[in-house]
C-alpha cells in the first residue's frame, strides 16, 4: 500500500503534465507555486511507468491524465467487480 | 470508443475536483477560465459512475483523481499485460 502523499505528488504530477500538454500556461503558473511542485514532480516517464501505461503511438500524443482515465473507463467495462 | 474530446472533459473535471479538494483556489480561479470549464463540467457523481469508481467509505474522503491513480496501480500490479 502506497502512501496517499506519494500518490498525491503523481496527482500533482499528472495535473501539470495535463496543464502543460493543454498550454495552460496561466494555471500552470498559479499551481507550480500554489501547490509547492515547483520542484519535485514525477516525469512522465516514470509516472507512466507507476500506472501501468505503456507508451505506445496512441498515448504520446496526448497527456497521461488522458491515458489514465480510458485505463479506468476499459477496466469498467471489460472487468467490473 | 468515447471522443476525445469528451474524455478531455472528464480529464478537466478531475483536475477541478482535485484542485477544490486541496483548496488551490487561485489555481482554480485561472484554471476554468483558462480551460473553459466554467460550466460543463462533469459533477463528481457522474465522474466516478463514468469512471467505475464505487464511492465508499475511503473514497469519499478524497478527490476522485487520487481514487483514479489507485485504480490505475492496482490494475498494474494485479492484472499486468
């Protein structure tokens, strides 16, 4: 079992790759200092590492917030439970 | 096969829900306006039914974006493939 505040700096993590990805450049601006992740966030290669993503054509041209949700929309539907 | 663009939604929503969890309030402030999502956003009942999700006891104390990460490791861990 994972930590929750290590899991909280890879939301983080996943949040700033999403703001990023979009130029959200304002946000992005508000949160880094706002959220103290200046420093120390996870990259995407080690986040997509973490959750399980492989990247693949499909995923790189999209940020791994993205990725994440389908994950949990596909597991819904083909697992349940 | 859900749209992008539809999924982009979700992926805002999640964003908002997290930011108003950890009360980044100037983060959020910048971010709707920035991303448009001053309205249609996806409430959190709606996200975590779309994202299959079952709030319980341990869910409902946090963002749905950290419920999401766990998914995604878990799924990686237990399934793997």
């Amino acid at each position: 079992q994972e930590k929750v505040e290590v899991r909280e700096i890879k939301c983080n993590s996943l949040v700033a790759e999403f703001l990023r990805f979009f130029n959200l450049d304002f946000t992005l601006a508000v949160f880094q200092p706002e959220s103290s992740t200046l420093n120390g966030l996870d990259g995407r290669e080690n986040l997509a590492r973490d959750l399980g993503i492989t990247e693949a054509e499909g995923t790189a041209g999209g940020p791994l917030l993205l990725e994440v949700v389908r994950k949990c929309q596909q597991k819904k539907i083909s697992g349940g439970g």
